[in-house]
C-alpha cells in the first residue's frame, strides 16, 4: 500500500514539474503587483526524509540504599520514517514589499523503534505506531524587486509542533 502511495505522489510530482509552463499565468493580475490589503493563499505538499532518533538503553535502577547496581535491561534504536503531508499558507500584504504570512502543515509519519540485546534473551522486534504532526507557522516576509513575474524574498519566521500519538494518548510540543 505504501508503494502505492509513494507512486502515485511520484506521479503527481513528475507532471506538475512538467506543467510548470502554465506558471506564468499566475501573476498578479494589474500592474506592479501586489498592493497593500493584498491577500495571497497557497498550499502544496511536503516530503519529510525521515530522521534517525538516535539508539538509547533501557536501564533499570535500583531503590537508594537496596545495594545492588543498576543494570541495562534492553537497547532500543529508533527512527521516524519518511513521509507525505500537506500544507497551507495565508499571506497578507502590509505594504506592497511586506507581508505576514500564517501557515499549517500536516503529515502522518510512522515511528518505529527496534528492541533489542534483552537482559532476558527475548527475541528482538520492532515496534511501530503513527504519529500525527501539526505545526502552525508565523512569518514576516520581505519581497525585493519590483518585477511581478520574479520576486525574490526573505522569510522570517517560527512555529508550533505538536506530536499526537496512538489517539491522544500522548501528546508532545516544540518549537520549528
């Protein structure tokens, strides 16, 4: 199933890379381009490459003063696979150069982490769960030129991610 997804997206990005010719239509309609008041909104996909979280023991402690000594129970190697989402941008213009955009992106990436080395002797396994990403973005954006078919810009900007997982049962925030 995921092969097929990942088909049809590499599908879909082929023939809009090819379409790219009806891109010129999309300029400002008027003169001089976007104006103070000026609302522009977008949206597109987002590939993630995925992200090695690194490899961690479990160790077990012991109670302070039982006299034995802490010892490692298994080891864990964790990853979060590649992934597809979405996005959604909402900018409006302050000025004709300035601009504040609001953003939202959604993907559901799978973590997986690899048990492993039991104390125990039991067999290794890999655990997997979906993890679904939302993050809000705020920017401030400042556009150079004054030809509305090339319009170079900086960004400035931060958001707020939130991790859900397995239905609610936990939840994680940071910043981007």
């Amino acid at each position: 199933e995921m092969s097929r997804l990942y088909l049809t997206c590499g599908a879909l990005l082929i023939a809009m890379l090819l379409g790219t010719g009806d891109a010129a239509a999309q300029g400002w309609v008027g003169v001089g381009g976007p104006r103070a008041g000026a609302v522009e909104i977008s949206g597109g996909g987002t590939w993630s490459a995925g992200e090695d979280l690194g490899q961690r023991a479990a160790t077990l402690t012991p109670n302070p003063g039982g006299g034995s000594n802490s010892f490692e129970l298994f080891q864990t190697d964790q990853r979060l696979k590649s992934v597809f989402g979405g996005k959604a941008l909402v900018g409006y213009y302050i000025t004709r150069a300035f601009s504040i955009e609001g953003g939202f992106h959604y993907s559901r990436p799978t973590l997986s982490v690899e048990l492993s080395d039991d104390f125990e002797d039991a067999p290794s396994l890999t655990a997997t769960t979906s993890v679904t990403q939302y993050l809000f973005t705020g920017s401030a954006v400042y556009h150079f030129g004054k030809s509305p078919s090339v319009v170079p810009f900086i960004a400035v900007g931060a958001g707020h991610l939130r991790d859900v997982h397995n239905g609610n049962e936990l939840i994680e925030t940071g910043v981007e």
